[in-house]
C-alpha cells in the first residue's frame, strides 16, 4: 500500500536516537541533542517565561520527540477507546503527535500516494484535500453523490469503490465525518454499509487505505433521527488483510484549541496477529517524515493538552461548549428549515459539526457571497456554483435568524 516514498522514508539513527539513548544514560554529562541548557534545565528567557506561569521550563522549549509526548499519546488512546467501545477488543497503534490534521493528512498522503494514485471522496468535501492529494501528490480525486434523500448515498459510494478500483492494485479512500463542508454524520446503519461495502471490495482483492478524518468527532447532535456516535475507525479496524484504517484527528476542534497544531495520526491494521509489528513499522516510517518535514510538533501545545486532558474539569468544561454548539444547530434546523425560505434554498441534511449547507435556488452562489459581504456584511462559504456553507459554530444564537432572513433577502434581490 506505501507510496515510492512511503517505502523509502524510515527513521534514521542519527541524532534523535542517540540523544534519546543518552537522556536514558547519560548520567554525568549529556552533550548531545542541540539546545542550550543552564542550571540543570533548559535555557530560556524570563519575558517568555513569565507567560507561562503554569508550564515547567521543560514542558515548554525542549524538543518534542517525534513521535510526540509519550504520556500524551497514552492518554489520548486511552480517549479513543472510552469514546469508540469498539476499539476496546481491536489492535491498533499508539496515536502518533501531528502539527494538526492538515499535516496528518499530509503525512497520510506522503506514505501511501503516489502519482496517478486514485482517491475517493463524495462530492461535498473540505478543498484542502484537492491541494494536498492532487496539487502536491499528483494523486486523482473521483467523488459520487454524497446525498440520496435525507442521507448518505450508500449505494453510489459502493457503485463508485467498485469503477475506481477497478484495474488498480490499490485504492485510497477518504471518509470524513462528521463532514466538512454539510456538517453531516451517517446513521448507524448507513455506517454499518459503509464499512460492508469496503469489506466487500478488499474480499476483490483490491488493497485499501481508509483515510478517517474525523476533525469534528463528538459534536453530534441527532437533529432529525439519531447518527453514529462512533468513529468508523473502530468498525474498520482488524476488518480484513487488505485494508488499512488510518484515522486523523485531533484536540483542534474536540477541545477548542485551534492554533495550537495538535492532532494525531493512529494506525488501524486489517490483521490483528501482525498489527503490532505493521504498527512499529509503519510509525518509524511516519517518525521520519515529520523528522524531515518539521522535525517535530510544538513541545508547549503538546504539554498544554497533556495536562488537559487529565484535569479533572476537562470533561465538563467540554461539555459546556459542547451544549451551546449543540443549541445553535439546532435553531439553524428550526430557522433554515421554515417553509417561507423554500423558495430561495433548500437544506441539505445535517446533524454534528460546525457546519451546515444550503442549495440555493435560481442564483449562482458566488454571486450571492459577494451580494451578501458588499450589501449586507455577511459573510458565507460558496462551496459549489450552487452550495453555500455557514458556519453556525462561530453564530450566537440571537444572530441566526437575522442571518437567513438576510440571505433569503439577498436571493430574492439577486434573482
């Protein structure tokens, strides 16, 4: 399944190693990793220390190593099991740090997708994939309907894995939800086919990277029927031989902390008796490039979400924020649904995320992005000539009917 490059790449045992061998070892002097040390610990400069009152100097400006923090990656496993029950009894890696998603689907890319390379993806998807799977990896995305009805388009998803597999040894698919741009997180049971269809297709013989991006995990909020709860990681992990589930997520969103970079790539492979050493070989392989894209992960964002993560308020400070994202969806179900607004959009099904889209109805959708920030100071997402996305995460709730009466104003100005 790896790339030219992905089979090339491997973690050297130049300076990391040896600095890590002599950390252990090294009791007298340790003249080996390139900081700069003073009194027995790093070197660093009050004015950058006193804003960070609560961070010992060595959590905050050493390097990471670069895998990340061990008891970071512990205890986000240890989070992935408590929120996926699945995942209790599959083999599975020890999440590796990233600078966010966006570079753990950079280093996803890197291992397993070569020139020429085929990519599934519905038809609403985040552009960021285009640059980094096409642009930067000369890969080919095809896509399917991503709706049928209130839902998931199974059918079109198995009917498309079948086309794009079809005279490949290899093919690479991605699957994001809660998704980004509609803001959508398949039911249970569309779930469940999701998962039948790939199994189905890596009995074909076809070998499948299963990218899961699950950037928005855990904000779901069952508006018209129940969703998934869980990340399709845990279904497809140990599935069959021939798959491999590799899922890309992070404290970004799930704990609010944007800027910080801290995400995680964690390996699902298809065979539990060869999981542990697929595993090892696979996260020397992910050591490696981020040793030669950046090096390593900020040390202080790892250490700031170490030390949340085991706080014992963590868990109802999240779900504070989560119930006021969780009461916005919902007044953007009640308000966009109304029947009045039916003749300038109609809403495509949404229930988890930060986001929701709408199709709008007789008026090219860049124009009304434009319309809306010159004439009204709005601004909105022109997804497709037809879609445009909001972003009720960043609405309070009092903003969310002015919104859509405007945007309803702005179409009917428009047509």
């Amino acid at each position: 399944m790896l790339s030219a490059y992905g089979r090339r790449i491997y973690f050297p045992k130049g300076i990391l190693t040896q600095s890590a061998e002599a950390g252990a070892k090294a009791h007298l002097y340790n003249a080996t990793i390139g900081i700069a040390t003073e009194g027995g610990g790093p070197m660093h400069l009050a004015t950058v220390q006193e804003q960070l009152k609560s961070v010992e100097p060595k959590d905050a400006y050493p390097y990471a190593p670069a895998a990340g923090r061990p008891k970071l990656r512990e205890a986000w496993r240890d989070k992935l099991i408590s929120e996926n029950p699945t995942l209790e009894n599959r083999s599975f890696g020890l999440p590796v740090v990233t600078a966010a998603i966006t570079h753990g689907l950079g280093l996803a890319g890197d291992l397993f997708v070569d020139p020429g390379d085929r990519i599934l993806l519905p038809d609403k998807l985040w552009g960021n994939y285009r640059l980094n799977f096409e642009v930067r990896l000369g890969g080919e995305i095809a896509t399917f309907p991503f709706y049928e009805g209130a839902g998931f388009n199974c059918d079109a998803f198995e009917s498309a894995l079948r086309e794009n597999a079809e005279g490949r040894d290899k093919l690479v698919v991605v699957l994001n939800f809660p998704n980004n741009p509609t803001g959508y997180m398949p039911t249970r049971e569309e779930s469940e086919r999701i998962v039948e269809a790939l199994h189905r297709q890596a009995e074909r013989g076809t070998r499948l990277v299963v990218i899961v991006d699950d950037a928005y995990f855990g904000l779901f909020y069952d508006l018209g029927g129940s969703c998934m709860s869980e990340s399709l990681f845990g279904l497809l992990t140990g599935l069959h031989e021939n798959l491999l589930a590799v899922k890309l997520d992070g404290a970004t969103k799930e704990y609010f902390v944007w800027g910080l970079r801290c995400g995680f790539i964690t390996l699902g492979p298809g065979t539990p008796e060869s999981a542990e050493v697929v595993c090892e070989v696979i996260e020397a392989k992910l050591k490696g490039a981020i040793r030669a894209g950046i090096s390593n992960v900020s040390q202080l964002s790892q250490s700031l979400i170490e030390k949340a993560l085991v706080s014992e308020e963590i868990e109802v400070q999240r779900k504070e924020k989560y119930e006021i994202l969780r009461k916005r969806a919902e007044e953007v179900y009640r308000v966009a649904s109304a029947p009045h607004f039916s003749d300038s959009w109609a809403v495509y099904p949404f229930n988890s995320g930060y986001f929701m889209c709408l199709e709008i109805k007789g008026v090219d959708a860049e124009k009304l992005r434009l319309h809306l920030l010159d004439e009204y100071g709005i601004g909105l997402i022109a997804t497709t000539p037809s879609d445009v996305r909001v972003a009720f995460s960043c609405l309070e709730l009092e903003e969310i009917e002015p919104l859509f009466k405007s945007v309803h104003q702005a179409v009917t100005e428009l047509r």
